[in-house]
C-alpha cells in the first residue's frame, strides 16, 4: 500500500509541475530554486528509495512438499506482484545480517520473518537449522595447538 500511494503522489506531483512552474516563473529565482529542488526530491526519489528498501521484502513465501520448494512472492517498483523459486539448499544465512536483509537466496538479498511463518519445521528447513552441525574446525584447532 505504501508502495502504491507514494507511486500515486509522484504522479500528481509531476502532473502539477507545469502548473507550478507557470504559477512561480515570476518568482525570484533564490526562492523558486529550493521549491522545486525540495518538490522534485519527494516526487522523484522517495519511489526510488522506497522501492529500495521494499524490494527486500518477502510478502508471501509458499512451500511445495513433494518437490521442496519454496516459493517467494516479491513486489516490482509498480507495485506488481513477481514470484521466484528455489530450494533450501539456494539459501545462505550470513553471519552478520544485511542491511535490511537476513539471509541471501540466489545471490540475492532478502528479509523474511520467522513470525509469519505458520510452520516452523519449514522455516528451520529454509534456514538450514534441520542440518547437523559441522564441528570439524573445533578438532583442527585443537590438532593445531598440538
């Protein structure tokens, strides 16, 4: 919905802009320099900038029993709805997050929360939690030392 409204209010502002320009051609130029500057910056980059952040963003992830495959719905700049697959084994959880991101799928940074996740065993199987452990590095240290 932000996504949306923050596209429409871009639209309006750049359809008021010839009116506005015609309004303050008269005006002086110190005073219709910052206006416009200041105008153009919220009509212009806060899409852009919302859609950065937004695009992180998991809104529906869906998980095929038989294959194991997830499914991950994503928003495109103009608010549309785009899906793309993959497996547990495409996910990679970093040790320290992203900026707004916890794990990478694909080589692509994305922000799930566990919270929305109705089936936790699938979310463990996502991240990986289902795996034994590998403690193979703690024995060569201790090799090492010796």
């Amino acid at each position: 919905m932000l996504k949306i409204f923050s596209l429409t209010t871009s639209a309006i502002g750049l359809s008021l802009q010839p009116y506005l320009f015609v309004t303050y051609q008269d005006a002086p130029l110190v005073t219709a320099v910052p206006f416009f500057a200041a105008l153009n910056i919220f009509v212009f980059v806060n899409p852009f900038l919302i859609h950065y952040i937004g695009k992180k963003y998991v809104m529906e992830m869906y998980f095929e029993e038989k294959t194991k495959q997830f499914t991950a719905v994503l928003m495109t700049f103009f608010a549309r709805k785009y899906s793309f697959t993959f497996t547990a084994d495409d996910v990679q959880v970093p040790d320290v997050p992203g900026l707004f991101s916890i794990l990478t799928i694909k080589g692509r940074p994305l922000f799930v929360l566990d919270s929305d996740f109705t089936d936790m065993e699938v979310y463990k199987h996502m991240m990986g939690f289902d795996k034994p452990l590998d403690l193979t590095f703690l024995k060569e240290d201790k090799n090492d030392k010796n």
